[in-house]
C-alpha cells in the first residue's frame, strides 16, 4: 500500500524543523491520512514526539541506498519544508537532490514542498537546482516569493510555511514579557554588543523583562546564556514544541533572529520584530505586510533601529494590526493549500499507475 514520506531537516535539535513538520503532519492527519513516515537523525526522538514512524538519516551513498531502500513504487516524498536548498555548505544540495533523484527513480511522486530555496551562491549549486529539480520533482511549492523566483522554471506554487497552520493556543499574556529567540553569527561581537545595549534601553523603556530563547539545541544555549547575564534575563528550558509555543504566546513581544521563532509568534498572535540574517528572514517579513519590523544583522545594524521598532510595536498597543492578522489567515491557509497541492498531485499519479 502507497504511503507518505516526509524528508526534512528532523531530529537534529531545531525547533523550527520540527515545527515545520508538526505543522505538515496536522494537515495530512486532518485530510485523513495516517500512514506516514518520517526519515529523522533521531529516529527514536521523532516517533515519541511526533507519533510516526521514523528512518535513519545515514550519510554518503550508504544513506542513499538505504533511504531509498525504503521508498516503494507509488509513494508519495515530500521533501520539505524549510531551507534545504541553499549552499551555505558545500555538500547541502547534492545531499537533497540526491534524495530527490532516488526517490524519482523509485517511482514515488516527488514534492518539493513548502521550500525557503537559497541563497545558492556557488554557480555549481545553481546549475544542480537549475537542471536536478525539474528533472526530480513532480510538484514544487515555495514558501515565499523569493524561493518562488528562484525556481520560477519549475513552475513553482507559492505556499506558506507549515508551521503556521499549527492550531491558536489560548495562553495568559505575561504583559511585561520579551522573548528573545537569536542565532549566533561569526565575527559580530560588535553588533551583539550594540544589540544588548538597544534591549537594555527598550528594557528601562518599556518596562520589559527578557527571556531568552534558544531554538536549536544545544547550539543556541551559550548565547542564550550570555545576552540573559548581559540583560538581567532568563533562558527559556521546554520540553516540547507546545512549551515553546506557550512561551512565544505569553509573551508581550518576541524579536526573534531565528525564522521560526518570528513565525512561530506571528502564529499565536505575538508583535515580533526580526533580525534579518538570513534573506528568508526579511521574506517571512514582507510576506506578512511588516517590512517595517524586520531590521538588518550586519554591518549597518545600530541599536537606535531596534528602539524605533519597539516603540513603534508598544503605539499600537503591542497587537497585531487588523492587517497583519489579515495576512496571518491567508498565509495559513496558503500553508494547507501546500499539502493539498502535494495530495492532489499525488493521487493523480497513482491513478495514473493502476492504468
């Protein structure tokens, strides 16, 4: 019997993958299907917290022989969401298109799904996606406008990320709560050093107590560590992604560095204001309509930004605009419309596969 398998960034300690596929997974289960798997770097981790079953993620081409070793003729891959295509390291996109291929040559229907797409800097990475992805796969959405574009010659669907068709959570407002979700970034000892003066002053402000959250584990531990002593906060523990949720909705604003700890606040009706590492940061941002609360993480960030930012956030009363929570309704739903897409393609080719 034909079955759904999702590939993604899972098990490695990142709250915001594991996000991206709870988020996949309620939608599949409110659509009725159930006979899922899951390839994971901790299989035993995502069959507790996720109720499925789950497959060693192996390395070289051992890894793609047994992966695809548990693919059959028929099956349905998505591979997604998150920003798996980007070259950040050299071995990443060969790693994907790898899988891609496999599953392709298996006979499963091949979905791209929900993907961030770069940046692919390397021209070799380039002509991979460019060649390898509308070879592979028989259905691609992205999950902003710059992926789209990216990809434009798959003939890409603009989608939404999962996690933001996660369900509301109805939590208490702790209202002098900031959460703080960051990211370490080399060779910016200067900019964190502004950074923790900007939340000290918003702090003195607006009355705000910090509490600091790190959302891939253990990476983030030590910064977190670091800007709660340099700010008089705390550091977030959790022992689900429910917990993490909790947090982002109880809090009074989040500025987040890390996507999904942006889009996870966004999602339970959090004000966030970002720190744009990363250009999917800034995608996420324009996405929903606040270009304004999104600031550059470089060279050209001063902590008068971040000030500005909050108290423009703390005029409106520390809500979401009706616009913002507009855009919030229609990027849900764009997240389902993802694993519609991927249903519909699919069971169209496995009718097409009984003929």
């Amino acid at each position: 019997m034909s079955r759904v398998y999702i590939m993604g960034f899972v098990g490695a300690g990142n709250a915001g993958d594991e996000a991206i596929l709870a988020g996949t997974l309620y939608l599949l289960r409110q659509r009725g299907v159930t006979d899922i798997g899951v390839f994971s770097w901790n299989p035993g981790e995502t069959e507790r917290v996720h109720g499925v079953a789950a497959y060693p993620v192996l390395p070289g081409l051992a890894g793609i022989k047994s992966f695809a070793a548990v693919l059959r003729r028929g099956d349905l891959l998505l591979l997604g969401g998150g920003s798996l295509l980007q070259d950040g390291e050299p071995r990443i996109v060969p790693f994907w298109l790898a899988r891609a291929v496999a599953a392709k040559a298996k006979g499963c229907t091949v979905v791209f799904h929900a993907q961030g797409i770069g940046p692919l800097r390397s021209p070799l990475s380039q002509a991979m996606v460019r060649v390898l992805v509308p070879l592979a796969a028989d259905l691609v959405t992205t999950r902003d406008v710059d992926s789209q574009r990216l990809v434009r010659y798959a003939r890409p669907h603009l989608v939404a990320d999962p996690a933001l068709a996660l369900p509301p959570l109805l939590v208490p407002k702790q209202p002098n709560l900031a959460v703080v979700a960051l990211r370490k970034s080399r060779g910016r000892a200067a900019q964190e050093q502004a950074l923790s003066q900007a939340l000290n002053r918003v702090a003195a402000q607006h009355g705000l107590r910090y509490a600091f959250l790190p959302m891939h584990l253990p990476d983030d531990i030590p910064l977190a560590e670091d800007f709660a002593r340099r700010c008089q906060g705390t550091v977030i523990s959790y022992n689900s992604l429910e917990e993490l949720r909790a947090s982002l909705a109880a809090a009074r604003i989040v500025i987040a560095m890390r996507l999904h700890g942006a889009i996870l606040a966004a999602g339970v009706g959090t004000p966030v204001v970002g720190l744009a590492y990363d250009p999917k940061v800034r995608a996420f941002f324009r996405g929903l309509g606040r270009e304004n609360d999104v600031l550059p993480w470089g060279d050209s960030f001063r902590d008068d930004m971040l000030v500005t930012a909050i108290d423009a956030l703390a005029a409106l009363g520390w809500a979401p605009t009706a616009a913002t929570d507009a855009a919030l309704r229609q990027m849900s739903a764009r997240a389902a419309l993802a694993v519609d897409l991927a249903l519909s393609c699919w069971r169209g080719e496995r009718d097409e596969l009984r003929r």
